[in-house]
C-alpha cells in the first residue's frame, strides 16, 4: 500500500487573511489524511459557502465548493451514492449552523458516515463581520452595532439534540488534537462533528483567547480522553467531580478529594448526559473548555443501511432490471 | 320480465365514477378501464380527486370523481363530458352533475339521499333530481347500499362497515351490465388483487354480480345497453400505466441502459409524491430512494450523487421547484447531470395542490439567478412520461447539465394503455465521460470543441482527482476566475451547450400541407388538442396541429413550421407563457392565444368553439 505524505493532500497557495485559524486547520487536515492513508482519489472534501468553505480548493482530493448551508446534504447523495468515499464536509458557523441547520441536524438524526468539520469563530467573515448563531448574546458587530438580543447556539448542544453520536473539540492552532480528533472522526463510522474553534484576525480577534496558547489551555481547558481521568491544570492538579446534577471542579489533595474521586471519561457512554455536561462547560462559570472527543458511541450508518436494505430487497423479489420489472404488472395481449 | 334491450355499437363511451374520497372510486374506475383495456378498447382516465384526506363523509368537500373514457379507436383525452355518472351519494351528484353530458345516464344509490345526505350536500328539497333538472327517466335509481348487505350478510365474514366497502363493485357491476363487460374478467382481476385476503375477493366478487344481474334484470330502465368494439388493434403486450409510474419505469430504464446506480432525493409534496412511493418499491432493480429533510435537500442531495457518479433526480411540484432552484444552479454552473422532475400543479404558491396546470413554464426556463441555461422537456401524455423521462436522463448524462422534464397533475394521475417497450428498442445512453487519455491531465473544464460538453470523471478514479464549485472558473484550468473575457466565454459555452443539444424536430399532424390554423401546444394538452382538430377537420376546416414536447432547445424546424400557416393559435393553460416564449426564440411571431387556467384539463368543444372563432 502506497504511504502518502500532507503534500500529497495539498494543493495551491490558501488566500485567507495571515494568522486566520483556517490556515492551521488546513495543515492539520492534510496531516491526518496522510496518516490515515486513504488516497486522495477516494477522498471526497465538500464545503458551503463561507472563508472557510474555500478549502476545498486547496486539496488535491475529489473536491466541490457548493452553495450556502448545502454541504451536508450534497455530501449525503455522495456518501450514500458511494459509500467507499471518505466525505469529509466542510461548513463554517455560520453555513453549518444558521442556513444549513436543517441539513446539519439531519446528517446526524440519519447518521450518515461523514465527517463534519464545523469551523467555529462565531462571525461572518466573507461578508465582512456580522453575528453569527454562535456569536454570545449582547455581541457587537456591523449588523448588531447596539448588541445583539439573542442567544447562539452551543454546536455540541445542538448536536446531541439531533442525536449525534460523536462530537469532538479543537483550537485551531492546537495542531496534535486537531490532528488526533479528525483521525478519530474519520475512524468513528456515522455522522462525526468535530467543532474547531478558531479566531477571525480580522472581525472576531480574541473570541477564544484564554485558550488559544499552550499555556492558556493548561489552565483554561481540560483534555479529555476515554477510560482516563478528567484532570488538568498545570501539574493535573484539578479534576472533576460529578455533583448533584452537574460537574464540579476540585482541586486534588483538598477537602480530603483524592485521585479516585474524579471522574474518568466515558465517550463511548451511550446516555450523553454526563458528555453534554463536558461539551458545555465554560470559562465564564468556571469551568475549563473540553477538547478531544467528547462523546464517541457507535450505531448503524444510514449508507451501509440503505445499501444493505436494497440487498436483502434484491434477495427477495423476483425482479431486478426493468423488463422483469414490467412483467409485475398486469399485462393483456392485443392480437391481430 | 320485458324483452331483452337492444344493443347498441359505440364509438366511445365516458363513464365518470364519483363518491366520497373513500367509497373505492378509483378501483372502480381502474377495474372498468382495465377491463376494457383487456378486449382490446383504447383508454385514458383521470382522476379528480379533493385535497382533504378524508372530508367529513357525504360533504360536497369531500367528493371524488374517477372518470374513464374507453374507445373503438385511439383515445386522446379521458373526455369532456360523461355519458354515465356514478353518484354514490347526493353530494357526488350535486358536485359532479356538471361533468355530465345531458342526455347522459345516472346511475345512483338512493339509500345515500336520505334527509341528512341531502342536508349535507345542501338541497333544498328532497326532490333532488327536479331540484338539479334530471329526466328520471335517464336515472337507475338503485337502493345499493340495501342490496349489497341482502348479499353479504348470508356470508358472515364482514362487519356492516367492510360490507359497505364493497358498494363500489355494485355500481361497477350496474356499469359492466350496461357495456357487456364480461364479469369473470372483473372476478380476475378481484382474485388479483385481493390475493391475500380471499374473503375479501369472494364479497367483492359477489356484489359485482349483483349489480350485474340487478342491471339485466331490472333493464335499469335503459332503453338499450351498449357494446365498444375495437378497430385498428395495434398488436402487442399493454399494461394500464399513470404518469407518474411511466417516469418512474423511465428513469429505471434509463439507469439501466447506461450502467449507472439511479439516486431520487425527493420530499413528498401533491401530486409528485407517487413518484418516490413507485420507485421506492423497486429496490430490487438497485435504485436508492432518500426522503430528504426537506426540498432543497432533496435536490442538493441529488447534486453530490451526481458529483458522486450516479444517475441522480430529484422529483417535486412547482412550490418545491421554487425550492431546488438554488442547487439546480450549482449543478447548471458545475455542469453535472441532473433530471429534475416538476409535476405541476395549480399555483402561486400553494395554489391548487390536487389540480392541473401548465403554469411552472417559465420558471423552468428562466427561474434561478444569472445567465442558467436548462433543457425543459414536457411529456404529452401519461404514456409519454415514460419517453420523456427516459430522454431527460439521456440528455443530461450525454451533456453533462441538469434537465427539467414538466409533467403534470392531469397527465401524472391519469392513465392509458401502454404498450411495453424492450430495452433493446430504446435508443442508446453513453454518458460524457473523461477518457483513460486524460488521466494525470485531467481538468473539469475542457470541452469537446463540437458539442460543447465538459468530461465527466467520477471519484474513485486515481488521476481525476478536480475540484467543482459555484464560482466561476477558468474554461482550461478548472481554477477559479473572475477574469472579464473568460466569464463572457464561460457564459456563452454554457449557452452553446444547450442549444447544440439535438432534439427531433416537431411533428404537424392533421392538414399539413394547407391549413388555415396552426393549433400550437406543448405537454399534456396533446389529447385534447388533437381531439379538437379531429372535431374541427370533421366540420370541414383545415387545421394542422403542432404539440411540443422538447422545449428547450428549440427542434430546428420550430421556426418554419410556426411562420408556414395563414393563422396560429398558441393555447395553454397558462396565461401564454409559451407563447411569450416563442416570441422570444422567433423573430416576428405573433400568433393568436387561447388561455385557461381552471386546474382542470381543457374541454374539446370549448376549444372547438374558439379556435372557430379564430377560424372566420
């Protein structure tokens, strides 16, 4: 089997603005299809429309820029067409969220295997800075210059909502997670979300601040990873706890909270409730932002379903092409 | 007992079936044409069906008709006006009246006109056929629902309520008396279709023949019955086919003839619908069904099948049309192959859900953003939904662009005899596809310099690997450009494509040679257009008749055969959007019109009547 190398994934010089999160993202995009091995010519990368929908154009995989919040569904006649196809669906916020919502909850209700990439700076970029459904409630852009009086959605949320059976998290420059979980995506079989968070330099600079450093992330973020305990902080000295209906953060060693008390991360769990708790933790009410893959459960995949039922269809009916076909009819013969 | 009637020889007959939507009307009506279909007799049937599921029982709401027109010689059109009327109840015979020739026959079941049926469907009085101005001579007047439980009760088998069920048969049964149907062919085809469930087929059977004999016993005071025979047998194998099933078989032949999976992303929107129920039976033949979230899914799904390498459609009606236009573009612009089927119906908007219109035209052609070239086929005929279909998909594989193919609520529910193609007859499909040569060379763009058409390269394929999007592109490199004289270039290669697309040129039927009037139509009109230009040659004019089924492009003679004739006439129902149209492609055509817009199929006499007035 041929090895393949990130420059064979790669093509053209991106145009996004220097210090975008999309450059970084791309990098680690190209690096774990090279590990992962599947040629480019079984690979298809679909996107929307949006900054981020441009990358299609920089891989030198089969490939299709499409139209506004449409990339799922297109991906889904791909995948179910030619199941054999690595689909990986590129949307932004703003494409995956507010006008391909509707597409987006579906792929995962049906758990069709695709890998959506869901590019998250909570703006509009291509149009030049306005809210997003992921932009915090009062947030001040072009369209919302008094703030804005609605409240985003949370993509785990509203995955887990839809049924989704896999969401894993990233910072965009955080390079090796991002590389771990879109591996992860490609090998979890169904519908994956995997939700980057990422700065616009431009319209949205600083959304994710605390944890767009190394250090910042060691305080600011906890990884989680399955069968381990839920513990960061510089030296791991913080942990998790479940308490009463929620989580809480302990710090080891106090209050008589030793190691065994924390919690240990089950993402292959199939009640969610314990990952959406992870999936929603926020700095704002103290608590670290969870990354890697947060919820991993599997389940059968809406193509092998639709090409195994038309299988067991075949092995059933006497007809299989269409003069067979026709003779199922009621039929008369016109004599001379 | 009196003598035995006389029997009389018909050239045609339409009886119309009417009820509540659910007293079996359509069965009734289907096992009547079949029947006739059976001996040899030409047929067409419509069905007129209300968009309420189930309207409360014996309302005028909730009325449905199930008309049937069977012939010595070919049939065009299920028939303006019925020579029977099957009324089951007295909201059937208050709505459906209208649709009856004067001198015709009604055949009614009285025990469905007691005071509360008529109270419902709003008479006045309880003399019901003075009220509507009938001849009781011209009723058969018929205690049915009575009769029907004297013959079933002795059996035990149903409840009061499945015995009412089958008062449909009885009705059926009156009507295969008064046309010498042979009832053993009705018993057939219950045994049939009841194959499962045989008491069921014994009490439908048994009712059958108790209208039968009630009809030759009683006369049912007709003063003679009648006998269709056929003329002009065009030997071969028949089946009853819809529209919407014969654009389904199309697609499946398509399919198969290319070697390609067939992909239908649809959402289920009247009267289209019956297009994903068909083809979602028949995974056995490998066709992939997906019922999308929602329209724009359905086509944009539909998008990345086609991308994918399937023979991708998607199926809906004019507000889902609205829709899809955004991804109908995508697949314009990334030139893949894509059929699109609108069965039209009464609009704006939600419109006229169960009824007829040719109203979507113009949306088809023109409906989406920036310069968006698209082949627009409209089939003629439920048969004809089959060749239509079938060419739809040969044109979009062969020129890599999405096809529009305009059915409608009148030709996609109705039915006629459909004399069973081979595949080998069928002409052959050969998708544009990229050769061996272009591999590690390959870019999406380049043409062929004759036809226009990029090459097709599916993934999967090492060395094709190229990227699609809805930005404009350079024509050599496939990369994306916004260069002036390249979009200009692009534009126009889009146009040529299309328009180099051959289609058969269209054929003048009736006086070719010498006629004072053209009738010009497209689609589903064909029936009754031609039926009026028979009526109107009969009385002594000289009437050609040219019914377009390639829209878009134009057949090459559409130019010559428009300008040869003295007077034209462009009749649609719409407000003249194809002849807008042709006005458009033909420099200094100015023709007459003739528009309706009433959901309803158009009626011979009245179109006999206006193009007479044309005529003078």
């Amino acid at each position: 089997m041929k090895q393949y190398t990130f420059q064979d994934y790669k093509k053209g010089q991106p145009r996004w603005c220097p210090g975008c999160g999309d450059h970084f993202f791309l990098a680690s995009l190209h690096k774990a299809m090279a590990e992962l091995g599947v040629p480019p010519y079984q690979t298809a990368v679909i996107s929307g429309i949006g900054c981020s929908s441009r990358l299609p154009y920089y891989m030198n995989t089969y490939a299709m820029q499409t139209i506004h919040g449409r990339a799922a569904a297109i991906a889904t006649g791909a995948k179910v067409v030619n199941p054999a196809l690595a689909v990986w669906q590129i949307s932004g916020d703003g494409d995956g969220l507010a006008i391909g919502g509707n597409h987006f909850i579906h792929a995962m209700r049906r758990n069709i295997d695709l890998n959506m990439i869901l590019l998250n700076n909570r703006i509009y970029g291509l149009t030049k800075g306005q809210y997003s459904p992921t932009s915090p409630r009062g947030f001040v852009s072009k369209s919302s210059p008094y703030g804005t009086v609605e409240d985003p959605f949370r993509p785990a949320e509203l995955c887990f909502g839809a049924r989704g059976r896999f969401f894993a998290r990233s910072v965009a420059n955080d390079g090796p997670e991002t590389v771990e979980i879109l591996k992860a995506a490609y090998q979890h079989k169904g519908a994956s979300v995997c939700e980057i968070l990422q700065h616009c330099v431009i319209f949205n600079n600083g959304a994710y601040d605390p944890i767009y450093t190394k250090e910042g992330r060691k305080k600011n973020a906890i990884y989680v990873r399955h069968g381990e305990k839920l513990v960061f902080g510089e030296n791991n000295e913080y942990g998790l706890m479940q308490e009463g209906f929620g989580l809480k953060v302990v710090k080891i060693g106090e209050n008589g909270v030793t190691l065994d008390d924390i919690l240990v991360h089950d993402a292959h769990c199939e009640d969610n409730t314990l990952q959406l708790k992870l999936a929603m933790m926020d700095n704002e009410h103290g608590y670290p932002i969870a990354l890697g893959v947060i919820r991993d459960v599997e389940a059968p995949t809406y193509d092998v379903c639709v090409n195994e039922q038309i299988d067991e269809v075949k092995a059933k009916k006497s007809y299989h092409c269409f003069e067979e076909l026709l003779e199922t009819n009621d039929i008369w013969e016109v004599k001379e | 007992m009196s003598k035995q009637p006389i029997v009389k020889e018909l050239e045609q007959v339409v009886v119309r079936f009417s009820g509540d939507s659910g007293d079996g009307m359509q069965l009734a009506g289907n096992i009547f044409s079949t029947v006739s279909a059976t001996v040899g007799n030409s047929i067409s049937t419509f069905p007129d069906y209300p968009a309420d599921i189930r309207a409360p029982q014996g309302s005028l709401t909730g009325v449905s008709g199930f008309q049937v027109h069977i012939g010595a010689e070919k049939v065009y059109t299920p028939g303006d006006q019925c020579d029977v009327l099957v009324a089951m109840n007295a909201a059937a015979l208050k709505t459906q009246y209208r649709y009856a020739k004067p001198q015709a026959t009604i055949i009614i079941d009285t025990d469905a006109f007691g005071p509360n049926d008529l109270k419902k469907a709003q008479f006045d009085s309880d003399d019901y056929l003075l009220e509507m101005g009938i001849d009781p001579d011209r009723v058969v007047a018929c205690p049915i629902t009575k009769m029907v439980k004297e013959v079933l009760t002795p059996l035990g088998t149903l409840d009061n309520k499945s015995m009412l069920k089958c008062r449909n048969m009885f009705a059926l049964g009156i009507v295969c008396w008064l046309f010498n149907r042979d009832v053993a062919l009705v018993e057939n085809f219950l045994k049939e279709k009841f194959v499962k469930k045989p008491q069921l087929a014994e009490a439908n059977i048994k009712v059958v023949n108790a209208g039968y004999d009630y009809g030759a016993n009683t006369h049912a005071s007709v003063p003679a019955t009648y006998r269709i025979e056929t003329k002009h047998k065009v030997p071969g194998r028949y089946m009853d086919i819809t529209g919407n099933k014969a654009t389904v078989y199309g697609l499946i032949a398509a399919a198969e003839k290319a070697g390609l999976k067939l992909y239908l992303g649809s959402y289920p929107i009247t009267p289209a619908t019956d297009i994903l129920h068909e083809l979602s039976k028949h995974k056995s033949c490998g066709a992939i069904t997906v019922q999308c979230e929602d329209e724009i899914s359905g086509c944009a799904s539909a998008v990345g099948a086609a991308f994918a390498g399937a023979l991708a459609v998607t199926s809906t009606s004019g507000p889902g049309l609205c829709l899809k236009s955004e991804a109908i573009n995508l697949a314009v612009i990334d030139e893949l192959p894509l059929v699109v089927i609108d069965v039209q119906r009464g609009g704006p908007s939600t419109g006229l859900p169960t009824k007829s219109e040719q109203t979507d035209l113009l949306q088809a052609l023109y409906g989406r953003n920036g310069e968006s070239p698209m082949p627009v086929i409209a089939a003629t005929s439920p048969t004809n939904c089959f060749e239509s279909a079938y060419m739809a998909c040969k044109m979009a594989l062969e020129h890599l662009t999405p096809v529009v193919l305009l059915t409608d609520a009148f030709i996609a529910n109705g039915s006629a005899a459909w004399r069973l193609p081979s595949l080998g007859d069928l002409s052959e499909i050969h998708p544009h596809y990229a050769p061996d040569e272009q591999k590690y060379k390959y870019t999406p763009y380049k043409r062929d310099t004759a036809s226009h058409v990029r090459y097709w390269a599916i993934p999967g394929q090492e060395g094709f690997e190229h990227i699609l999007g809805g930005l404009e592109k350079d024509g050599e490199t496939g990369a994306i450009s916004t260069e002036p004289e390249n979009h200009n270039k692009m534009v126009k290669e889009r146009y040529a494509k299309i328009q180099a697309i051959p289609v058969p040129d269209v054929e003048v039927e009736g006086d070719k040679d010498d006629a004072e009037l053209l009738i010009v139509g497209f689609g589903s009109t064909y029936g009754h257009l031609y039926s009026a230009m028979e009526e109107l040659r009969k009385k002594g004019h000289k009437v050609a008749l040219a019914q377009f089924q390639y829209i878009n492009p134009l057949p090459r003679n559409t130019q010559e055969v428009l300008m040869k004739y003295p007077k034209v006439v462009v009749a649609e129902q719409n407000l003249g959007q194809f002849r807008a149209y042709l006005r458009i492609r033909i420099n200094g055509f100015s023709p007459y019109k003739f528009n309706q817009v009433k959901g309803q199929p158009f009626q011979i006499h009245e179109l006999v009547q206006a193009f007479e007035e044309i005529l003078k």
